[in-house]
C-alpha cells in the first residue's frame, strides 16, 4: 500500500511553506489552510506552484515498495475508526 498522491501533496506543501515561513503564492490562504487540511484536494499544478513559492521544487519518480511502511499501514487500517482517533489523541 502506498501513500496516497493527496496526502502526499498536502504533507509537501505544508513542509514547504513550514520551512520558510511563507509562501500563498497568490492563493487566497482560504484556499492554502483547506489543502494543508485536506478539506480540499488540490491538482498537481497548484502543489507545484505552492511548493515553487516557498524556494522549493517538486520531484516524481517511483519506488520499490516499503514493506515495513506497508505492514504498518495495513495494521492501522485493521483497526476502527474510534481506535485511530484514539490513537491520534494520544499522540497529539
């Protein structure tokens, strides 16, 4: 199982704008605070160009597959709804 491309997209903006301090790049910060929310789903060109304002560029490319990252998923993923939440309480 691998990472979803919208939680993948939401991570890097939010890394990106976090580790300079900025940058809209003249998206409304509406806009900015329901992608790093992942109330909205964001396409690839804006990730882009939100990635490219904080000084940073945007690189694709595939992978073998973690099998370690794969197991934990599939163990979260096993448990219920109210089990991660509870699990995402504590660790907050």
């Amino acid at each position: 199982m691998a990472i979803p491309l919208q939680t993948a997209a939401i991570a890097l903006v939010h890394e990106a704008r976090g580790r300079t301090g900025l940058s809209q790049a003249g998206v409304p910060q509406s806009t900015v605070g329901r992608i790093e929310t992942g109330a909205r789903e964001p396409k690839v060109a804006l990730v882009e160009r939100l990635i490219r304002a904080a000084g940073f560029e945007l690189r694709v490319g595939l992978g073998e597959p973690d099998p370690q990252l794969d197991s934990r998923f599939e163990r979260t993923l096993r448990r219920s709804p109210r089990q991660r939440l509870a699990d995402a309480m504590r660790d907050a």
